[in-house]
C-alpha cells in the first residue's frame, strides 16, 4: 500500500515525509487542482526529501484540452523535471469531446525515458472510464492513473473504482484513489475497492483546508491505516 501526499511548498514535502509519506506529488494553484509548480521549488524539494517525486506537467486551468503551444510549454516543463531528477510527472490530455488525447499523449511520452508517469484526474472527466483505462494502459510508460471514480468524491465511488481496480489486474497500470478520501473512511474504503494506492490532499493539512500546511500526525494516521494492509 503506497501513499501519496500532495506537496505545495518545500515545508510540505518534508512534513509529509516526516509523517510516513512513500511519495510526494508536487503542485502549484492547488485550488485550481493543481499546476506545473516553479523550477526552484522543483530542485529543493527533489533535492531534500528521499521518497520519490513526481511533478504536476499542467500550464494552466483551463480544461485539459491543449493547444500545440501548450503542448511544447509541457514538453519543455517535463524535460526539466527529467534533468531535475525527479522519479516522476503527473499528467493528462483530453480531447475535446472527453476521450483520451492520444496524439498529445504520445507527443508528451517521447522522452520520459526513466521516469514515472501518473495519468491525473482529467480521466474522471471521461464518460467511459473502463475503455479509457485499457487506452490508457497501452502506454508502458504510464504506471498508474489518479481517480476518484469519476465526478464525485472517490468514496462515493467505490463501485467503479473497484471495478477500475479488477480492470488493472495483469496491466503495469495502477489505479491510485483520490479526492475526497480522508482518515476515518480510509479502511473501510480499501476493503471495499482493493485498490493499492491512495492520494491525500486537504484531509492531511491542518484544519482540512488546502491553503493551510500538511500535519504530520494526520499523514502518520493514515500509513499507520496502510500498514494494516500489508
């Protein structure tokens, strides 16, 4: 069971470290569902924590429909990330009538070579998630897609998680559960959904807010939970 925190400063990361964290998701504009964050921010957090990192590759919120202007900001932001030593980026392309964006995925893969890819939540803009998941699972460079299920909070939502879970068995493609999840509903919604990865971002910050930073006890609660699973 891996958890994944989402980081928006150097303090964070080394907070969700300290809590028992096995691997940070870096962001900016958290209240836009995140950004690409900045080149320094990038370096340090890369350089002083010892669990992996993978960078947010988003230019902007407008939809996750991309120019080819976007295109060549993004390709130029995962090169950077690559040279930063990062283990790995976070991203998503879709096409105007909700499918993959297969053309701009494979525009954005080329040269991800030794890295991580994590397919974000615009896969919970698709209406056939079960089709995008195989399209998605093409890709070998793609080791897990970030989900809530659809829409709604990922708790309500355990069917079709679960159902994207028994989906990935046999894929090198994960389902990694996120969005609405908090400490109290953690066990009973792995139980129901099998799934072998979680995303936290405001239920392990102080007081639930994403404008306030992570609080380690809060991380620690929820490894102490994904111990019981292994």
């Amino acid at each position: 069971m891996k958890l994944e925190v989402i980081a928006t400063t150097l303090t964070d990361a080394l907070i969700a470290e300290q809590g028992g964290a096995d691997r940070i998701e870096l962001v900016t504009g958290i209240l836009e569902g995140g950004l690409t964050p900045g080149p320094g921010l990038i370096r340090e957090v890369v350089r002083r924590v010892s669990i992996p990192v993978h960078v947010m590759v988003r230019p902007h919120s407008q939809s996750f429909v991309y120019d080819e202007h976007d295109l060549q900001t993004m390709k130029e932001d995962i090169a950077f990330i690559k040279a930063s030593g990062a283990a790995g980026i976070v991203l998503g392309t879709l096409t105007g009538d909700g499918k993959v964006d297969t053309a701009a995925l494979e525009y954005l893969l080329q040269d991800t070579e030794g890295l991580n890819v994590t397919f974000h939540r615009a896969f919970d803009e698709i209406e056939d998630q079960l089709t995008a998941f195989q399209v998605i699972a093409g890709y070998p460079q793609i080791n897990r897609i970030l989900t809530s299920g659809g829409p709604l909070p990922a708790p309500k939502s355990a069917p079709q998680i679960k159902r994207l879970v028994e989906a990935s068995r046999g894929t090198g493609t994960a389902i990694l559960a996120g969005y609405g999840l908090s400490v109290p509903v953690l066990q009973e919604f792995i139980e129901a959904t099998g799934v072998p990865e979680v995303h936290f971002g405001s239920a392990l910050r102080r007081d639930g807010d994403n404008l306030r930073p992570v609080e380690p006890s809060r991380v620690q609660a929820a490894k102490d939970i994904l111990r019981g699973f292994e």
